[in-house]
C-alpha cells in the first residue's frame, strides 16, 4: 500500500478521489493561536456529465483549481488540517463551471464529517459544551450547534401516552425559563418521552393540552413526588389517572418528620443531660446499652 493510503487511512478520508500529495512535506503552522499541522491533498474525480446541463465528459475540461482548507481530526495532539485542491471544470457546451464536490465536508463548511461526528460521540458523555470545544479545537458555538441539529433532535408524538407516567424536575441550563426543567418518562420500562424546559404549572398545562383528550384519559396513573403544582396538573389534564406518590418521597418526608420531632424533644432536655445526648446521636451510633435506655 503506497504511504499516502496509510496517511488517509489514518486520517479516516474515506473518499478515494482524494489523493494526498506525500511529496509536499507537512507544514507547522499556527491557525487561530494554536499550532497545528497541514497537509497537502487533491481532489480531481473523473467527471461522468456536465453538472448543470448534462453534456458528456468530452464536452468539460478542467479549469483550474479551488483550494480549501478543512480541518480535521487531532493527530499526535496537534490541530490537524487539510489543504484540499479541487479541481474545477469547464463546460463548452453551456459555458458553465463546477468545482469538484466530496463528502468529506459540506459545502461552504470548514470541518470535516469525520470530526463533526466524533464531536457527537463525545457529546454523549457527561462533558460540558466548552470542554468539548477545547478537546477538538473549534469554539463553543459550533458544538452547542451541532447538538442542536434539527435531524439530531428527539421528535415527540403527541399521539401516543403510556398507561402509566412518571414525573420529575432537574436543574438543566441556566437558560431555562425557571429554576428547574420537567422530565417525562413511561414509569414501566423507564424510556424518555419528552423534557420541557419550564416546570412551572402554566407551561406543563400548555404542554399536555397538545395531546389530545382521548390520549390523556387512556393514562391510568402517574408517579409522582410530593410537588403541589403536579398534584394540580394530573387533576386538570388527566381524568382517569390516579396519583401515585414516589415511596422514595414518602420515607424521605417520614424521616424528615421524626428527625424534626426528635430534635424538639431533645431541646426539651437540659444540653449536659444524659437524655439531650442519647437523642442528639444516631441511633446507629447508640450501644446495646444506651437504646435500652
């Protein structure tokens, strides 16, 4: 295998019209303050017909060259680019021209497919949007971007709701309309269906009003913690659903309640007392002795 095919092969350029010239030598430059390495590559596929009216190969002829540079996968830590000519054609029977096309990288886009889908990959891990940018040498923007790809985001079907429902909050971005984001989840098999932004009673109303009300009375219960505005929402959007508190929740709140009671009677006890000390430690902690006490 020539060295050049290595050279793709490691750069991951799939597209065999691009030849990498091996005998330029690999140029250190630096891009936007950092340094990196460029090499030098062709792009002259063989022409089937005319792009714009459909002449056959003998009717075009090359016309000069575009040169573009794409930026690529790291290599050795190093911001890695390429220099890519592509040829440009001429057709005598329409007098139009063309510049060669490769799947490498969209039109009028700088990065490669190949680092834009190892940017997804890395977006599937808990990493924040600005260390990944880092990691891969491009800014904030174009990663917050790329997750953001209409083909990429999570089309819900508001036709559809399981029997049973569960409902909970985190804390999402800091751009989100109130403090907390709303999750939605099938509370049988766990699988996501939707995340709303605002948590707030008004915007959930809003949400579930685009299901329509057959698909919301077909849900027989929804699992919830002890959040006032839920308790409100399932009344109002779900009928026939019943509200099913999260036992988590309950002994949460139980343990809560008797630790605050506990605490009351302890201060009822003078603080040097033998009864301010054996309440005011865990009972874990208690000897044999002390819990028969």
């Amino acid at each position: 295998m020539p060295q050049s095919h290595y050279i793709e092969n490691l750069l991951d350029l799939k597209d065999t019209n691009i030849e990498i010239l091996s005998e330029v030598p690999i140029e250190h430059q630096i891009i936007r303050n950092k340094a990196c390495k460029v090499l030098a590559a062709r792009l002259s596929p063989a022409i089937e017909a005319c792009h714009a009216c459909g002449s056959l190969p003998d009717q075009v002829i090359k016309h000069g060259t575009k040169t573009s540079l794409v930026k690529l996968c790291s290599v050795t830590g190093f911001d890695t680019y390429l220099r890519l000519k592509k040829q440009r054609y001429y057709c005598k029977s329409c007098h139009s021209t063309f510049t060669a096309k490769t799947k490498l990288v969209r039109k009028g886009c700088v990065l490669s497919q190949p680092l834009k889908t190892a940017i997804l990959l890395e977006a599937q891990h808990i990493r924040s949007e600005k260390d990944i940018a880092r990691t891969f040498g491009v800014s904030h923007q174009t990663v917050h971007r790329l997750i953001l790809q209409p083909q990429l985001q999570r089309k819900t079907s508001f036709d559809y709701l399981p029997s049973f429902l569960s409902m909970d909050e985190f804390k999402s971005v800091k751009s989100a309309q109130g403090a907390m984001s709303f999750i939605l989840c099938d509370a049988y098999n766990k699988e996501l269906i939707d995340i709303v932004e605002d948590r707030r009673l008004p915007s959930l109303i809003r949400y579930f009003h685009r299901y329509d009300l057959q698909v919301r009375k077909r849900v027989r219960g929804v699992v919830i913690d002890m959040y006032e505005p839920y308790i409100q929402l399932i009344k109002q959007c779900f009928p026939n659903a019943e509200i099913i508190i999260d036992r988590f929740h309950v002994v949460q709140h139980l343990n809560r309640a008797m630790n605050q009671l506990r605490i009351q009677t302890m201060k009822k006890f003078p603080i040097h007392s033998v009864e301010y000390k054996l309440l005011m430690n865990a009972s874990l902690k208690l000897s044999h002795f002390q819990r028969k006490r």
